[in-house]
C-alpha cells in the first residue's frame, strides 16, 4: 500500500496509468485539452477511450486517449514521457489508423472526417525555433496552398517556457501545461482537471479504483497477457511503452524494483534500459 501510496501522490495527467483511467470516458477533460491546443471553443467531445486498439495494414496501434467531437472528427492524443525520434513517422502511422477506423465498408472517402493526432511531449520535436505547439497540415510546396484534406499532426511541448506578458491563448496553455504537470490537486487551474484529479487521489473510491488500475497493468501487467494495451502490439511498440513506463518510474524515483514489476522485466534488465536510454541523464 505504502509503494502505491507513494506512486499516486507523484502521479500527474502526464503518467500513463493516471492520465489513461482519468480521461477514460471523461469527455469534460477530454474537451477542455482540445479546446484549448486548438484555441477553438466550439470543440466538443462526445465520446473519449483511454488506451483503444485499432489494427491497419496488419499492424496493431494503441491509442493512448481516443476522442471524438460533436461533429465526428477523431483525436488520438498520445503521451510521450521521452522523445523516441520516431514520433513523426509514428504520427503519420497512426493519422492513417484513425482514417481506417473512422472509415466504413463501401463509404464515399468524402465521409472521412478530420482526425487530429496530439503528442503531448516533454520536450521539443525540434532543436531549434522552439514553439509551444508545431501543428502540421499538408500544403502545397509552390504557393502553399492548402490541401484540406482534413489531416492534422500536432507536437506539443510540456516543458515550454513561456514568458511574462502573454495574450490570452498563451496564458491558456501556460495553464494547462502546468496542470499536465502537476501532481497536486489544489494547484491545477482548470476545474475539470482539478476535480478529477482531487477524484482519484482524495476519495477513497477514486483511490480504490486506481490502485485497482495500478495491480493490473503494472504489478500484474506481465502474466495477465501484457494486458490493457500497455504491452500490446509487435516488438517495437513492447519496447517504447517499457522505455516509457521505466523513464516516468525513474523521473518519480521509484525504486528499482518496484519499476521492474511495472514493466514486467527483471532489475538487471531495467538497469539495462536506463543506461541504453540515457534516462540517468534525463
């Protein structure tokens, strides 16, 4: 108890586990996130699925938070504890999996929505010329004309330092990046993600259900199948989501072995991990 008491107390939004059984069926937080990367107010969620599993060309993909809005468009918003530099060919991947989700038999390709992918960085996707938020559309290279084929991939960065005189939609996100980060309640800004996180964390029921969520993917994760799509998925997806579950176990210094029963994998092969990722250094 005292190992997991421990673990929800440093759990923020930005924690795999939390963030998946927060969100899961939350559309008010749901909304609130794209309502303000997207600067729109008119974005409503109507539906929101933590850790959903969809299959193209064979492969398998786990979105980490799947949501759609009042007008069917899709977001898939995944958490990226550490840059793996594959994040824009893996958004690429998963812009065409939410297509062949959204998608029925025998329907007119004029029926595909927008699909928005997120990735919710601790970081920068790019060295230089650093910005809050890189959203991508597809243009034309000559005159920059757009496309408007409704695909759209954005980087958002965590960690982005923002400055002192700042216009209303920088404040929003200043805001909501800090309630991303933080672990205690009484410090978020906006109310449903204050609410939610006094929920889990202050309540006995909210404790009870995660800690419930904490026995099965983590302690129990690896002779349960891998279950609940953190292990899911062909060997490169096995091996980013253990990396991610190791760095944001060893960013909350938890012990070695309570990281090791988290990813399923033994002491010697987390030390392992942490030395051939650099997480040391993180």
């Amino acid at each position: 108890m005292s190992d997991f008491q421990d673990y929800l107390d440093k759990c923020t939004f930005c924690t795999d586990s939390f963030m998946s059984y927060a969100f899961d069926g939350d559309t008010e937080l749901a909304t609130t996130l794209i309502q303000v990367l997207l600067n729109r107010d008119d974005l409503v969620a109507l539906s929101c699925e933590a850790q959903t599993t969809a299959v193209s060309l064979n492969k398998e993909s786990t979105f980490d938070i799947l949501a759609q809005d009042t007008e069917g468009n899709l977001y898939d918003i995944e958490i990226q504890n550490r840059i793996q530099n594959n994040e824009i060919k893996r958004a690429r991947y998963y812009s065409s999996a939410l297509d062949t989700r959204s998608l029925n038999k025998g329907s007119d390709y004029n029926h595909l929505k927008e699909n928005y992918v997120i990735f919710l960085l601790q970081g920068p996707i790019f060295k230089q010329n650093e910005k809050p938020i890189y959203h991508f559309i597809m243009k034309e290279i000559e005159n920059d004309k757009v496309l408007e084929d409704g695909r759209h991939i954005l980087f958002v960065n965590l960690n982005y330092k923002f400055g002192y005189e700042l216009d209303d939609k920088m404040n929003d996100l200043k805001y909501l990046f800090n309630d991303l980060n933080e672990s205690e309640p009484d410090k978020i800004w906006y109310t449903s993600f204050r609410n939610k996180m006094n929920l889990i964390k202050n309540t006995e029921g909210g404790r009870n259900k995660m800690e419930l969520k904490y026995n099965s993917i983590f302690l129990k994760g690896k002779e349960q199948g891998l279950s609940q799509g953190l292990f899911q998925g062909k060997e490169e997806e096995k091996e980013r989501r253990t990396i991610e579950i190791i760095s944001n176990g060893f960013k909350n210094n938890l012990s070695l072995e309570i990281i090791a029963s988290m990813a399923g994998i033994s002491i010697e092969e987390v030390k392992q991990v942490i030395k051939d990722n650099h997480l040391d250094h993180n």
